[in-house]
C-alpha cells in the first residue's frame, strides 16, 4: 500500500468555482503534513502546513483528520493562476523521510 | 532569497556512462534529498543525508550512490546509467528537526540515457 495517496484528477473547474482534494495517508505514525503546488516543467514548493485544527491562508483552508488519516485542501474562488499540481506531502520525524503523493492535477478555465 | 541549485537543468548520457548530479543550497541546512520524479509514480526518495558523510537510502536506492563530503553540497552518482534511469531529478534540503520544517527545491535536472 502506498504512504500517501491522492486522486490525480483531472479537475477542471470553471473560475471562482470551489475545488477539494483529499489525500490519505497510511501510516499512523505520520506526524507532519503538507500541501505543495507544482506548475508544470517547475520544482514544487510549499503552498500551506496542515495542522490538527485546520488552518487557513486566504482562499485555502487546509484540514487533518487524524482518525481517519487523511487530509484535504480546499481552494474557494479558483483564480487561473490556481493551475498546477498539487501535491500531499507526509513526514514522518522518525527517519526524516518526506513521503510524497502522485499529484492532483488542477485546470482553471476562463 | 533562499536557494538550492543542480548543477544541469538537461543532461543526455548514453548506457553505461557514469554520472554526475550535483546539488548546492546556501542555508547551511543539515538535511538534503535526492527524488525522482516519474510521470504516474510521483516523487521518489532515492537517497537523503542529514550531516556531512552521512547517508540513508530512501525507497529507491538501487543503481545510485551519493556524496556528502560538505554541508551545503550532495552529489547523486549513477556507476553505470541505464535507459530505466530516465527520470527527472529533484533535490532538496530541509533545516533543523523540527517536524514542520519545508522542503526546498532545486529547479530539476531532467536526464536521458540513450
């Protein structure tokens, strides 16, 4: 079974629409968690932390539940500049091993 | 502005050549990675190092080895490149043991091996 898992999409959604994602993760262990953004041909980088009582920047709001071991991001008022992959990112101190999900992919249409 | 730097954004190599990638970050960070990333599978840790001449394997070791000879550099060596070794290659770097502490990027360095 995978560490982190993501449902690649693809999502398109028309601007101003709003989007989720949710992401699962397997191990109980897993102690930080993350959302990161790629744009297509870039490296990725850190779009938000997720803590346990969810948080939120702006037009994201990012959520954990760690009973059920998974995670979400959710994007209000899509912009097109909101295209790109997006990535759910688990860490687990132990190891300082970042496990990544495949990716979901993002299209705002005008 | 933060930065980690790969030495090639594009490298061709033929089967059999041994090659070089090599990492740079000026954040003096104590952690620093080598991923793979392949359409479908995601991101892959091939190998990470959390101090100079320290080094884990991640979950795809086979056919690499890396360097870490000073704090701000990490070196991933393929002995004999193979056509299964066409990928693109991410570095990154992290500080600290904190648990929420971010992963900083290279720009990718996209190998084929013909």
């Amino acid at each position: 079974r995978k560490e982190v898992e993501q449902d690649p999409g693809p999502f398109n959604v028309p601007e101003g629409a709003t989007v989720a994602f949710n992401c699962t993760y397997s191990n109980s262990a897993s102690q930080s968690f993350f959302w990161y953004r790629q744009d297509c041909r870039k490296e990725p980088k850190l779009l938000m932390s997720v803590y346990s009582s969810g948080n939120e920047d702006g037009r994201f709001t990012a959520q954990l539940n760690r009973a059920s071991q998974y995670i979400s991001l959710l994007i209000r008022d899509s912009k097109l500049s909101d295209s790109a992959t997006y990535l759910c990112v688990v860490n687990r101190t132990t190891g300082n091993q970042f496990y990544f999900g495949t990716g979901t992919s993002l299209t705002v249409i005008p | 502005d933060v930065k980690v730097t790969q030495s090639s954004r594009y490298l061709v190599k033929r089967t059999g050549e041994k090659v070089f990638l090599e990492c740079v970050q000026d954040m003096d960070h104590e952690n620093m990675f080598w991923y793979r990333q392949d359409p479908g599978l995601g991101l892959r840790l091939i190998y990470f190092s959390y101090d100079v001449k320290m080094k884990e394997k991640g979950d795809i070791p086979e056919g690499y080895s890396v360097s870490r000879e000073k704090k701000e550099r990490f070196s991933l060596i393929l002995e004999s490149a193979s056509t299964n070794q066409t990928s693109m290659y991410l570095c990154a770097s992290t500080g600290g043991q904190g648990s929420y502490n971010e992963q900083f990027f290279g720009p990718g360095t996209r190998l084929t091996v013909l």
